[in-house]
C-alpha cells in the first residue's frame, strides 16, 4: 500500500536492495510492478550508493521528468531502502539520488521501529514508510504494521484503502 501511494504503477521497476526479506519484492510484484535488486554496502547493510549512482548514470535516460532503464524501457520512479536489523542506510546519499532522479522514497521500516539516523528517527525520511508488527518485530501486534507518512492527503488515502473504504 506504501508503494501504491507513492503512485507506482504497473510495468514500472521498483529499486530495492538485494540483502533485504522477501516482502519488500512481494509487495512490489503486488503492484504488478518489477523488483528491481541493487548490490548492498558491508557498512550499513543497505543500497551502495556509490554503485547505484554509477549505474543509474551509466543504464538510465531521462524523460517528461522520469528515469528509465534504457535496456527494458520500463519507468524507474520508486526506490525502497530497507534498514536491516535497526542499522540505517545511507539516507543522506539516497535523499541526494532521491532528487536528482526524481524517485520516491518508500522506506521498509520494518526492522527499524525506534532507530535514529543523524537524530531524525528512521521511516520520517521517505514520502511513505511501513512498518511491521509481525510477531517476530519490535513491537508486535500479532500481524499487521503501520504506514507513516507526513502527508495529510496521502494519510487519508492510506487509510480509505486499507478499511475496505468503510464510511464513518
Ligand atoms: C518482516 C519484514 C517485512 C514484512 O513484514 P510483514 O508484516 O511480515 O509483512 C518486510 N520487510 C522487512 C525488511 C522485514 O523484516
């Protein structure tokens, strides 16, 4: 649902790093959208930042303001950074790619309830970031998790997709 708000659409190829738990690919391939694996850094555990820009450099072109992968054809506007075990990716590194590629940011949060980055606490850098209360988390609820966003619209619409649109 993370993903959905952050308008992947189907066909699109979605950045995420290769060292992460299958759901990050499952909900990507829910969007009818294409996971799209980047090599991992021994130092944070998360995305290369050096190699991702290298290689968005090199296999990627622009158009009408987004990137595609210049072998598939296929658009490239979303990118998942996942915070494996509580150790944060580079978010600095990403927040620059972020911008000069116009992708989205949508953080797996899933292990990194209450971990901080510079101070700011994980899952408050991307437009959208999921959390998971599955037994096996942090915090657990049984099963489920949580979206956080700062964005009243797209909270609104998180909400209306994830109650079977129930009307109060
Ligand atoms: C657990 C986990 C998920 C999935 O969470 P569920 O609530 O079990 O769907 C996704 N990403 C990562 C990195 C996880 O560890």
């Amino acid at each position: 649902i993370s993903l959905l708000l952050a308008g992947v659409e189907k066909g699109d190829e979605v950045l995420l790093p290769t060292l992460t738990f299958i759901a990050t690919a499952n909900a990507v391939s829910y969007c009818k959208a294409i996971p799209h694996f980047i090599d991992c850094t021994r130092d944070t555990l998360g995305i290369d930042c050096n190699k991702l820009s290298k290689y968005l450099e090199e296999n990627t072109e622009s158009r009408d303001g987004y990137i595609y992968n210049k072998k598939t054809g296929r658009r490239i506007s979303i990118i998942v950074p996942v915070h494996i075990f509580g150790h944060s990716a580079d978010m600095d590194e990403l927040q620059q790619l972020s911008q000069n590629y116009n992708l989205q940011i949508v953080e797996d949060a899933a292990e990194s309830l209450g971990s901080l980055y510079k101070g700011k606490p994980l899952g408050s850098f991307g437009m959208v970031a999921a959390l998971s209360f599955n037994g096996n988390k942090i915090v657990t609820t049984g099963g489920g998790g949580a979206i956080l966003t700062n964005n009243k619209e797209l909270a609104k619409r998180a909400k209306h997709v994830t109650s079977t649109a129930k009307q109060p």
